[in-house]
C-alpha cells in the first residue's frame, strides 16, 4: 500500500509539472517567446507589449485620458498592433528569402544621424545611446538588428514603389474639373413677385390636399411614454438655508457682486522714454495720428488692446489713466514692458450689489444646490421602491415633490423634460420589458420612465394637422406660380435670342468654379450651370429660392500661382496614392505566402499582464 501511494503521489506531480510547463508556454514571463511565426520570422510577446504600450501611450497623450485595456480592445488598436507586426514579420520573411540585407558601414550612418543619441556638439555619443536604449528596455543588439531590418525594409519598399506614376492626363482632367469656370446670368424670383389672390382655402381643397400629400402629414413611430420627475425647484422650500451660509457665498462671489470701475485701454509700448515723449509730441502738435504710431512700429490695434482693466491693473499709470477722458491719450507712463502711451477707449462704471440686494439670488442658489443633495439622498429609497413593486403613479402620489407625466415622444420631441439628452437617451433605449430605473437629468433632477405603447406610423388626423395643411398648401400655390412665372421668363428669353425680358433685374456671375457659393439661390445651380451649353436657359428651383439662368461663357481653369500648386498637389497626391495601393498590393501577397500563424493564447497572456 505505501508503494501504492508513493507511485501516486508521484503521478500526480508529473501531472503537475506538466500543467505548469504548459502554463509557462503562453504566459508572458515563461519559456515560449513567440506570439506568431511568419514564414521563417517571428514574432515575440514582447514586440507585441512593446508596441501596444507605444499605442497607449500616443493615444492618451493625444486625448489626455487615461486608456485602459478594455478601451483599446474595444477600439480595436490591439487588432491594428498585430496586423502591423505580422505584416513587418511577412517583410522581414520575404528579405531573408531574397537576401537583401544593409551592411555595417549603412547601419552606422543611420545610427549616428538619430539625435536622440548625439551629444552638445551634434556628434554621436555613445553615453547617450546607451542611454536612450536602457530607457526603452533595449539592448544594443537588439536596436541595430531591428535597425538593420527596417533599413532593409525601406530599400525595399522604395524598389517596389520607386518610379510608380499615374498617367498626366489623370491629373490634368481632374485639374480642369476643379478648376473649370462658367460666366453666367440669372434672374431671381421670390415670393413679392408672385401675385396672388389673397382668398383663403376651402375646407374641400385643404382635405384635398391633405389626402393627395398624405406622406407629408404622418406621424412617425411614437413612443407613450409615463414619467416621474423630482425637481430642484420642488424641494426648495424643504430647504433650510442659514444666514451663515448666505454670507460666505456672497463672500466667495465678492467679485460677481462687488464689480470696480474700469476702463477699455489700449497700451502702446516704446522702446525708451524719449521714443515715448517724442511720439507724445507728435500727438499733441497734431502731426500724427495714434494708429499711425501703432502702423509705424509694425503693430495693430488688436496687438496693443488691454481689453478691460481695473486701477490696479495698470500699476504705476493707474491713476493718471482712469483721469483721462475717453479717447484721450496720456503718457508717456511705465509699464510692464517700458515707457507707454495709453489711449482709453471707454469707462465701464463700477456695480456694487449689497448683502441684502442680493440676498434672493444667493438664496435661490444655495437653497437649489442643498434640493440636489436631498434628491441625491432619496434617489436610493425611490430606486429601491420601485424595484419592490411601486409604480411610477405610486411615487408620485406617495412622495412629496415627485410629479407624475405622460409624453408621446419621437426622436423630434424636445419639448418640457424631452430637453435633456439624459431623458431622450433612456426614452430612445426604453422597451416595454424594462422595468423603471432612477435615472438624473443635467440638472440635478431626477427621473424614471416606462413605457406604455408604441405607437406605428400614422397618418395624423386631419383637424390635428389643419395648420400645417394649410401652410403647405400656401407654400404649394406659390410654388407654383414661382414655376409657372419662370416658365414665361424662360420661354421668353428663348425668343429674345437669349436676353431676359426688361424690367428683370438681371445678376451677373463672372469666372465662378464649381465650389462657389451664391446666396439665395437654388442649391444644385451650379451643378446645372456645368451641365448647361452656351446660351442654354433652364429654370432651377428648390426651397432655397427659383432662378430662371442663362450660360454666357465657358471659361478654361485660371492660369495662376493657385492652379499651379493645386496641379502639383494633384499630381503628388495621385502618384502617392498609386505608390500605396501597389505596396499594399505586394504586402498581401507576401504575408499569403509567409503563411502567418498567431499564437490566441500568448495574445491573450500579453493581455492578461498588460498595465
């Protein structure tokens, strides 16, 4: 028997040690190194830590937050780490297979030209390098064999891509499009130019209109929404709110109350006193202006703008300043920077409210600041009763304060408590299987919701709907008579060898591009415009506006410096995007054939001791 439990025992701990070898196979401080082989290359745990910890960290210098790995994960920057770091394993893979490698000399120059590891004198110092490495977690061997091979990777790219050009013909069509420009005239009808009678609609031709335009008029899915609400303002006079307490906010808001004169100044700064006194001369003889001298020391007004300033603001030149009348200029004054001229633009008069003028105001705030709190206190018991079996109605016949609501809300609703994003998000979210949830508005309130109905699209009823018919239906007879009166302009202008009738008034557009703006007018003219043939008449009409418009010209791209550089930003931009498709291109079809293989366990191992 116990050579029975010595051979068990013994069982057991190979078992054991096995477990263990395998747990040291994908953990991060074990045996096993590889997160995933491409090829002939590799791709260690640490390449991996090393690379979603540089990621981190540009992310939260970027956002200023703090990037948990949770975020990244959900963000799905490990996924673009592992991808970039096989597609650099399939590079490395493929330079070993047609061996292109740098040699020493190659690698040195590039090492020595990094200035994070030169010294004063911009010469390579080797104090520094080790240096910058140890701050890393690199070691030398490790830096120059990652530096060997990304050299490497570069000469290859730039084989693959060097040379790489999209036809000039792509450029120059692109360039003419932008660039084409079209000289027109047009005619602009509004609605003054449109006489109509001033009857009103019979009860017939609204209902008319209202069945014919149906889709205008139906309501969209509609959720029935009951509320409670438990308000600031409801719980104020609950609210006990001490003269101590009255005092000290009207002390820490001493500067909102208690507002001293002051004065819109501007500061004109000289170099030395007789500068100053010499451009004061000047002034006061009249033979300069104040914005001359500005203009002359190369400044604008907005450079020398103080804005407003208190007494205490100016120091020494306080109160010879604050004496002046406004426009006045005095000085020269010290200043910060040196002597000074100062011109006051304005007085602001001083406001002092007193302890007991503002009493109401401090009042109302501090009363609605403790309300919050007391909300913030009963939000747990409202929570927890609604949870045993309360209804919403119960609360609010139950607890003092809570008023009870009921909402048809649709993403269009802002109205009362629909306002807030808080409310909307919960109504938007809310389906008829939750159950109601203690929830707080921007505010401070507090809320719960439930829902009652949904409601499908509808047509609204037509005694709902009677002023917006009718305001459709107006928009709709002036619609077109617009159309019917451009039509006219239009057919006339075609019989007049293209000039518009007289007593138009007629706007003229000269060399405009496809990207200008014209007010008040349709929004598609100027795509029409381009489509259009010299001498062409259409009737372009939208919400915007009706413009009856003639093409007088069809003009070539603007020669100038603007041109030029977009051609040449064209160009680059076409032969850069040619160069990336095709090294994408090569790029997939050398990790095909690397035949890359992740390692999910040691992923997930480099997750689990991720900081």
């Amino acid at each position: 028997m116990k050579k029975l439990s010595k051979t068990f025992v013994w069982i057991l701990m190979g078992l054991l040690f096995v477990g263990l070898a395998g747990f040291g196979a994908i953990n991060v401080s074990g045996t096993t190194r590889t997160l995933a082989t491409v090829g002939d290359a590799t791709v260690s745990v640490d390449d991996y830590a090393r690379a979603l910890q540089q990621e981190q960290r540009a992310i939260q210098a970027q956002s200023g937050q703090s990037i948990p790995l949770s975020q990244l994960i959900a963000m799905g920057v490990d996924r673009g780490v592992l991808s970039g770091l096989v597609a650099t394993a399939a590079l490395d893979n493929e330079l070993t297979e047609i061996g292109l490698s740098v040699g020493d000399e190659v690698l040195l120059e590039e090492i020595t030209r990094i200035s994070a590891f030169q010294g004063s004198d911009g010469s390579f110092s080797r104090d520094n390098y080790r240096f910058a490495l140890d701050n890393a977690g690199l070691s030398e061997a490790e830096f120059e064999a990652d530096m060997r091979s990304e050299t490497a990777r570069t000469l290859l790219q730039g084989a693959i891509t060097g040379g790489t050009r999209m036809p000039a013909v792509l450029g120059e069509t692109l360039t003419n499009y932008i660039g084409a420009r079209r000289s027109f005239s047009y005619v602009r009808l509004a609605e003054a130019n449109v006489p109509l009678t001033a009857i009103a609609p019979t009860e017939d031709a609204l209902k008319a209109y209202y069945e014919t335009h149906i889709e205008d008029f139906t309501l969209p899915e509609t959720k029935v929404i009951t509320y409670v609400a438990l308000r600031p303002d409801a719980l104020v006079d609950e609210v006990e709110v001490d003269e101590t307490a009255l005092r000290g906010l009207y002390e820490e808001r001493d500067a909102e109350f208690n507002v001293p004169e002051r004065r819109l100044v501007e500061q004109l700064v000289f170099p030395d006193e007789d500068a100053a006194q010499t451009a004061k001369a000047q002034l006061d003889v009249g033979g300069t202006t104040f914005e001359t001298l500005v203009a002359d020391r190369e400044l604008s007004l907005s450079d020398i703008d103080m804005g407003d300033v208190a007494i205490g603001d100016l120091g020494a030149a306080g109160e010879a300043v604050f004496a002046a009348d406004v426009g006045a200029v005095v000085g020269p004054l010290p200043s910060d920077f040196g002597p000074a001229l100062y011109r006051v633009n304005g007085v602001l008069e001083a406001n002092f409210t007193s302890f007991e003028e503002a009493l109401p105001v401090l009042r109302e705030e501090l009363a609605l600041d403790r309300a919050r709190r007391l909300i913030e206190s009963r939000a747990e018991g409202l929570d927890d009763a609604l949870a045993g079996g309360a209804t919403l109605e119960d609360l609010a016949e139950e607890e003092n304060g809570v008023v009870l609501g009921q909402l048809d809300w649709t993403a269009n609703t802002t109205d009362d408590i629909a306002a807030y994003d808080t409310f909307r998000n919960a109504a938007e979210a809310v389906t008829s299987e939750d159950f109601p949830e203690v929830g707080y508005l921007e505010d401070g309130s507090l809320f719960a919701l439930r829902l009652d109905e949904v409601l499908p699209p509808r047509p609204e009823p037509f005694e709902d709907a009677r002023t917006a018919v009718s305001e459709a239906y107006e928009g709709d007879r002036i619609a077109k008579a617009l159309a019917a009166q451009a039509e006219q302009i239009k057919t006339a202008t075609e019989g007049n060898n293209g000039q518009f009738p007289e007593g138009r008034e007629v706007i003229e557009q000269t060399g405009l591009t496809r990207t200008a703006y014209l007010d008040q007018t349709p929004v598609d003219l100027l795509n029409q415009v381009f489509e259009m043939e010299v001498g062409e008449v259409r009737v372009v009409s939208d919400a915007e506006g009706t413009v009856v418009v003639r093409l007088d010209e069809i003009l070539p791209p603007d020669d100038g410096n603007d041109m030029q550089f977009l051609s040449q930003a064209l160009g680059d931009q076409l032969n850069q995007s040619l160069s990336n498709e095709i090294f994408q291109i090569y790029l997939q079809s050398v990790q095909t054939r690397a035949r890359p293989q992740v390692n999910q366990q040691a992923v997930n191992a480099v997750h689990a001791n991720f900081q």
